[in-house]
C-alpha cells in the first residue's frame, strides 16, 4: 500500500513539473502564412471558410488553440498531433511544393473528405463546427478537382 501512495505522489509532481515545461505553440505568421494557397488553388469563400475551420489547425502554421492546450499532458499530446499533420500536408508551405506534390496533395484531400476520414475524429470531438456537412464535402471535392486540373496540365516537373 505505501508503493501506491509514492507512485500517486511521484505521478503529481510529474504532471505539476510538465506544467512549467510547455511544447512551443504552432503560430508561425498566422493565416498570412496560407495566402499562396489559397491565392493559387482559388477556393470559394464558403470552402475557404471550410478549411480555416476544419484543415488550418493541423495543417498550416496557425493553430487556434482552447483552452484546454494549456494543460499538460493534453498539451504535449495537441503538439505531436499538429506536427504529424503538418508532416502529412501544410498549406502554408504550398508554394514549396513542386507541381506533382500539389496535385497529389489535392487528390488525397478529395479521397479523404470523401471517405470522411477528415477531419479526423478527435477534432470534431471537441470542435463540432468542424463536422462537415454532405454539402460542404461536395464543395470541398468540386473545388479540389478544378484545382487540381491547372497542375495536370503543367505536370511537367
């Protein structure tokens, strides 16, 4: 019995020391950072409000964060989420993307918005604005397969 209260007592000042020690937040130039995307691929105004609410947190350099980010571990765990989205597709980093990269990026946006497999579970958990409805999932496809045909015809690179 006294092992479980030392395991509970060191378990609290691991969760009260990961307090002070915080994963840097995802704000690197805010939705500046998306504007070449959106500039090039020309989404409209209800899609492009779509994708701030659904896509940029995990997939740009701009993350609105809730208030709950602000505790560890939920924290730390919010961090890792965002970098392995960011890894799979950032928009703010479009315009480093060569040609064939975009119009893949694209066609796995249409495959996993069509499968409903985005946004994922865990966000819409906490942020049910983010559930998309049929009619802003046929926006998103329509909108991604016109502008995925600009770089079919320059899929030079």
């Amino acid at each position: 019995m006294k092992w479980i209260k030392r395991l509970l007592v060191l378990a609290l000042l691991v969760l009260v020391v990961m307090q002070f020690i915080r994963p840097d937040k995802n704000q690197e130039g805010g939705y500046d950072s998306v504007q070449p995307f959106l500039a090039e691929t020309k989404p409209i105004a209800s899609v492009e409000a779509t994708l701030k609410e659904t896509c940029f947190d995990c997939h740009s350099n701009q993350t609105r964060y809730p208030w709950y980010a602000e505790v560890a571990p939920v924290s730390y765990w919010l961090e890792d989420h965002i970098k392995d989205g960011k890894k799979h597709l950032n928009f703010s980093e479009w315009s480093a993307y060569s040609v064939k990269r975009k119009d893949h990026k694209l066609e796995e946006v249409i495959e996993m918005v069509e499968d409903k497999e985005m946004p994922l579970d865990s966000y819409t958990w906490t942020h049910e604005e983010a559930q998309l409805s049929d009619v802003q999932i046929r926006e998103i496809v329509n909108w991604a397969k016109v502008a995925r045909f600009q770089y079919s015809l320059n899929k030079v690179e």
